[in-house]
C-alpha cells in the first residue's frame, strides 16, 4: 500500500526546536526510522513537508491521483485552526490518522483543541516518533478499526 506521510509548518526544524517537547531527532531522522521500520513491508511511503498550509491542501488532493491508501499528517499549529485542511481530507475521503510528536493536551490551551483530528480515524499525542509507527500501524489494520 501507499503511505503518504505529512508533516506541516516548523517540523522542518526538529533537532534544534523545543527538544523537550519534541525531541533531539531531525525530521530526516524520523523519516528514515520510519522507513527503516517498515522495510521490506510492501509499503511505499511519500514523505512530505511543507510550511505553507496550500501546498498542504494541494497534495492532499494529488493523493487521489497519486493512488494513496492512507495518510498520516502531523499539521502542526494548522493543527489548532485549519479548516482547510480539514475540509480537504474529509474531501478526498483517504483514510487518515492525525500524529503529534508532543502530548498537545498538557501544554498550552491552544494546543488541547484539533479541528482536523474529527475528520481522522484518530488521532495520536505525545508518543514521539513512534506515533507515526502506531499510526502506520493502525491503518493497516483499518479493517479492525471501522470494519471498513
Ligand atoms: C505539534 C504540536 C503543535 O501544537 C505544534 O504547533 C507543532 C508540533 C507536535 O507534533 O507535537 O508544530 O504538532
């Protein structure tokens, strides 16, 4: 199956950003984990990132053409305010599951609320890296999930 992995605004900068909240690991570290992890799987992975929340949109909706089974996207601060994106994965109908590296509910307030995480299978917070492991993980057993 096809994976297309997103990461949004500032994860271009992890290894020098908030190691406490999010790690020592850049985000070339975290995807090639991620690789590595699913090697000879039979998944193929796209891995994305992009600060401008249009380029975001804009792939999410190439997913269709591009034969994506599964999404897994870490929006960052979209996270808290992107209807546009949330209207574009309820658009494009792939199954998706919502990933933060940090557990967003024992932060700030602004950060508990995920106005893209009601048009996801569900969402996972706080796990690190591993959350994009447990995500992946999830969707390949959707069966299970949604009996779907
Ligand atoms: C984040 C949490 C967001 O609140 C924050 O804006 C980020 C990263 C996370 O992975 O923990 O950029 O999505």
């Amino acid at each position: 199956s096809r994976v297309l992995i997103i990461n949004g605004p500032n994860l271009n900068l992890l290894g020098i950003r908030k190691k406490e909240h999010y790690g020592s690991e850049t985000l070339e570290d975290i995807n090639l984990f991620i690789k590595e992890y699913f090697d000879n799987t039979g998944i193929l992975f796209d891995f994305f990132q992009s600060n401008s929340e249009g380029e975001i949109i804009d792939k999410i909706h190439k997913s269709l053409d591009t034969k994506i089974d599964y999404i897994v996207i870490n929006p960052g601060a979209l996270t808290h305010y992107s209807y546009s994106i949330r209207d574009a994965i309820e658009a494009v109908r792939i199954p998706t599951v919502e990933v933060h590296l940090s557990n967003i509910h024992a932060r700030e307030n602004f950060r508990g609320k995920s106005v893209i995480a009601p048009v996801c299978i569900g969402q996972i917070s706080g796990l690190r890296k591993f959350g994009y492991i447990y995500a992946i993980n999830a969707l390949k057993e959707k069966k299970d999930i949604n009996g779907g």
